[in-house]
C-alpha cells in the first residue's frame, strides 16, 4: 500500500520535472527524499533490529538437533529447497523426453500396439506443496462463503432464522480444527468414494476441515450487515412492494457487502490459519504437511526448513488478505459513506 | 367523501402515545401542509398515511380502501432521501419504474424515467452515484423517484429540512412548479411555517406530541404561484401565519394542562 503510495509520488516527479527551475527541482527532489524515508525507513529499521535480535538469539540456544538457525541459514535452506524444485522440474522434463523417445521406438518396432504412458513418480518439491496448500484453502474458502453467505443473508433479514441458528453458531463457532478433523476424515473415508476420484481423500477432508472452521466469520458478519441495512433503504423497498428477489439483490446485498467482505476476509485468514493443522493430520501434501515432515525426520535441517515454511504461510496469508481487500474495493460502490 | 382519510387514529409506541384521535380529511388533487414542532408526530402520521406502520386503534383510508400497508400508490419522499447509494440516479428512478410498471413495455419504462428526471432538470446527472450530487439535487432525485411511481398520493416528510435556506427555497418553487403540471395529491410534512403557506392549500397544525391532535385547519387562500417576497408582505400572509402559530401554540398549552 504505501510502496504504491510512493512510486506514484516518484513518477509524478519524474514526469514532470524537466521544465522545472533547478530550485524547484532540488524541492522537488527533497520531498521525494521525505516521502522514502517515512515510508521505507521504519519498515527496513524493523526489519534490520529483528534480524540482528534473531541472530542473537539463534546463536545462544542449543537443541537436540542442532543450534537454533539464524536468518543466513534459513535464508540458505529457502535457496535450497528452489533448486531443489529446479531440479525435480529438469528431471521431470528429462523423463518426459526420454519415454518421447522410447514410445517412438516401441512404435516402430510394433506399430500398432498399445504403449503404456507412465506418470513421472518424482515427489512434490515445496512449490509444489505450496500449490496444493493454496487448492485446498482456496477449496476450502469457496465452499464455506457459498454457504456462509446465503446463510447469512436468512439469518440477517428472517428474525425467526437466526433466533433458530443463533445457539449453534455460538457452539460451533469456538470449535477447534483439530476437532472436527478426525470426524470429518472418518466421514470422508466412509462417504467419498467415487469411482474416478478427482481429489483426493486427504484433499478433501482438508478442505472441508477448512470450510467448517472458517465458515464463522462470514456467516456471522454477514448476517450483521444484512441485520443492519438502513431502515429507510427497506422502507423503500416496501413502498415500491420489491419482490424479496429483488430486494436482496438490489438493496440488501450491496448495503450488506463492506461486511460481507469483512467477514470473508476473516474466514479467509482463519481458513489459511486452519489449513497447516489439517494438513499435518490429514497429510495432504501441502506445506503442513512439509512441516509436518521435517519435524519427523529431525535432521539439522529442520528447523531452518520449518521456519522457511513458517515464513512462507506468513507472507501468503498477508497477499491472501491483500487480494481480499483489492476484490472487496472492485466490487463495492465507491462513494463510502454516502446516502 | 374525502380522497384519503385518517378516522381517529391512535398510534403509542410502548406507553408513549404518539397520535391521539386523529382525523383527516383530504381531497383529490389538494396539496395539504401537515405543521408541527420536531417531535410532535409528524413522521409517524406520514407513516401511517403511507401504511408503513400500522395504526393501534382507527383507520386510513384511501379512496374508500382500507390502508393495510405501503404500496407505490403512495409514494414517500423521505427525510433523508433514502436514494440507494450504490446505483446512479437513472439506476435509482428506473428501480422504481421497472417495480411499478413490470408490464409495461422496455422502451416506455425508459421513456418514463427519462420523463421524470427532465422534470427535475436531472438528466445530466443521470450517470451521477447520489454520493457525488449535492443535497438538494438528492432531494430532487427522490422526488423524480416518487413522481415516477405515478402515485395517487404523494407523501413528503420533510423533504426540505436538511437543505440549506437557499437551496430549500429554490426547491420550494419547484415542488409548486411540478405540483402545478399534474396536480397530484399531495401530503407535505414540515416544521416550517412559512414553507407551508407558500405550497398548501390547507394547512393542518399538528399540535403538541406526545398524544398530539390535528388541529382545526387553516385554508391558504393565496393565488398561485405564490411569490415568495411579494407573499412575504400580502397582510393575508400575516393573517395566516399568525394564525397558525396560534393553533400551534393553543394546542401546546391544552396539552401540557391535559398532562399536568
């Protein structure tokens, strides 16, 4: 947001500086100057005392697999795990080649046979495991708001739906990840058995783990912003004997939709939260499942690699909530605030 | 018998009672100014004029027919124009057209929307979201809303009381002007006085809530269109604006010796 900030101020200045008179442009440049150091410096000044903190730190605790890595390890282990992506994706484009090169054959020596194609058995690199994390919360998020939402808007605009709802929202809502996940696994195991699976099992039950956990906030702030729609708005509709059709989505659901967002925003932030736990149980190959593993096979590596990957769910949750907020400004009307 | 009637009408929320016992009378194609102080009932008898609240005890009649609740035959211009702030002004009026008249035709739906903002000189701002327009152009949008219900009554609450005093006065020549073209029975709820006696016919002092009573009436028996500074020295102007405030006050006093 700021760095945004910053370069249009930057190339505004750019732009416009050549006619200017070298005192104008020294003024010109001053401000500029202002502007990075009150948008850039404290971030960097934070950052440079939390690594030095750090390295102090790692450096004087001792565990049973090593010393504490410092910011130059973990940085080193993320390096690491990108070739090491690198190399599987070589690897698998090597045998991709290759098995070109013997179906060629194959079928030069028996045309008309049938070839068997082979799947590259190569395991997940941690990008990949970041694409499955982001599947699977994504999943997750979907299915939760297509029924948050709807549900919301019952429970905001009938009283007698949300008196009926209210006392189990209340018990659901504190329920833990870790709870439901057992139960849902169980239930996935027993119900989800299609003859062609598109996902699998483990997937699933993330997902659904995900949904059940993060399906509170949208629900409950939903129905708030449905609850609280101006009076004068459903007078309006009333006058005009709106079909109800009509009025949820004319009236309601725009005045509703600032909290909508909010509560998707947060069922988003508490979905990615969720998903590392469920991942580790359910091992869906995703980063709690990468977590999950090395602390398993406690190597020295360990606890570099779990801090990558603690940085990596940091500053995806952090763009997940960006993108939120980018969506929520293109799609409610512009003039906030106004009657 | 009257166009629309309230036949003593009570209306109490909780134990207040707000309308004690009131009875209105109002004729087809009159403009009627209901006057009262800030928290006298104005709005609550507007409500239920408007069948948006029901009344405890009496009943509101519209042409003969029982008001059981809102419908667009009685189009509301509210207090705080109540324009939905997501849709532009065309948006805005159209939402209304489209509900009213859903057998009519594309084009004359369109044709009567357009018909509507012309008559309140809104046309170029028919791209405007209601946040980017001035007060008293959002007021002037809510009336070209209500106007294009084609209502049988229209009812204003207020409509000119968060303006300031310039532009509520040129809004005040304009509701004359559009009230002149095709003489709608109007409903005008106000605190003003003076705003009163140069739009009504008839003025209806509403007098001191809680419990609060209409008042007898006082006829407006100025010509139109009314001058505003050539009214403001007509001795019949005095008459009636004494007059009305003396209602006003009458009735504050019989109250408040009714409640002592």
């Amino acid at each position: 947001m700021m760095d945004v900030a910053l370069e249009s101020t930057a190339s505004e200045a750019v732009v416009a500086a050549p006619p200017a008179a070298p005192s104008a442009l020294r003024e010109r440049a001053r401000s500029v100057t202002r502007a990075v150091a009150r948008t850039v410096l404290p971030p960097l000044l934070g950052l440079a005392v939390f690594l030095a903190a750090w390295s102090l730190v790692a450096a004087s605790i001792e565990t049973s697999i090593g010393a504490v890595p410092g910011p130059r390890a973990v940085w080193d282990a993320a390096g690491a795990l990108v070739e090491e992506h690198a190399r599987e994706r070589t690897k698998a484009v090597e045998f991709e080649a290759r098995q070109a090169e013997r179906k060629e054959a194959f079928l030069r020596e028996q045309p008309g046979e049938p070839w068997i194609e082979r799947q590259y058995a190569g395991k997940p690199t941690y990008l990949d495991q970041i694409v499955t994390s982001l599947k699977t919360v994504f999943a997750g998020f979907v299915l939760a708001s297509l029924v948050a939402v709807p549900l919301g808007i019952l429970c905001g605009s009938i009283p007698l739906v949300q008196s009926a709802l209210g006392p189990f929202i209340q018990i659901f809502r504190p329920v833990s990840p870790l709870a439901w996940l057992p139960i849902v696994m169980i239930l996935v195991s027993a119900l989800y058995t299609p003859e062609e699976a598109w996902f699998e099992k483990s997937f699933v039950s993330s997902a659904i783990t995900v949904a059940l956990c993060s399906l509170w906030p949208a629900l409950i702030n939903t129905s708030l912003g449905v609850a609280s729609v101006d009076r004068d708005h459903l007078n309006v509709a009333r006058v005009l004997r709106l079909g109800w059709w009509t009025k949820v989505t004319k009236i309601i659901v725009p005045s509703a939709l600032p909290l909508i967002f909010t509560g998707l925003r947060l069922s988003l932030g508490v979905g990615w939260m969720v998903l590392i736990a469920a991942e580790m149980l359910s091992q869906n190959p995703g980063l709690g499942k990468f977590v999950w593993d090395m602390f398993q096979n406690g190597s020295s590596q360990t606890l570099s690699m779990i801090l990558v990957a603690v940085f990596t769910i940091g500053f995806i949750g952090c763009l997940l909530d960006r993108a939120m907020v980018a969506l929520e400004r293109l799609v409610t009307y512009g003039g906030a605030g106004a009657r | 018998m009257a166009f629309l009637e309230a036949q003593s009408v009570c209306k109490s929320y909780g134990a207040l009672s707000v309308l004690q016992d009131v009875d209105l009378a109002i004729d087809r194609g009159e403009l009627v100014a209901i006057v009262g102080a800030s928290g006298s009932g104005k709005t609550t008898l507007l409500s239920l004029l408007a069948g948006l609240a029901l009344p405890d005890r009496g009943r509101v009649l519209l042409d003969g027919h029982h008001v059981r609740e809102p419908g667009p035959d009685r189009a509301v211009v509210f207090q705080n124009y109540s324009l939905l702030p997501w849709l532009t002004v065309w948006d805005n009026v159209s939402l209304a057209v489209d509900n009213v008249f859903r057998d009519w035709p594309k084009a004359r739906k369109r044709e009567q929307t357009e018909r509507h903002l012309e008559l309140v000189h809104l046309l170029p701002a028919r791209d405007k979201r209601p946040g980017e327009l001035s007060g008293g152009m959002r007021q002037r949008v809510s009336l070209a809303r209500a106007l294009a219900m084609d209502p049988q009554v229209l009812l204003l609450d207020e409509p000119l009381g968060a303006l300031d005093a310039l532009t509520r006065a040129t809004m005040q020549t304009e509701i004359e002007r559009i009230w002149q073209q095709d003489r709608k029975t109007v409903v005008l709820i106000t605190n003003d006085v003076d705003e009163s006696i140069l739009l009504a016919d008839r003025i209806l002092p509403l007098t001191g809530g809680p419990g609060a009573s209409l008042g007898p009436a006082v006829a407006v028996d100025l010509a139109r269109p009314r001058d505003r500074r050539a009214v403001n020295h007509d001795p019949r102007f005095k008459r009636i604006r004494r007059e009305v405030f003396d209602r006003l006050r009458a009735g504050q006093e019989w109250t408040r010796r009714k409640s002592a």
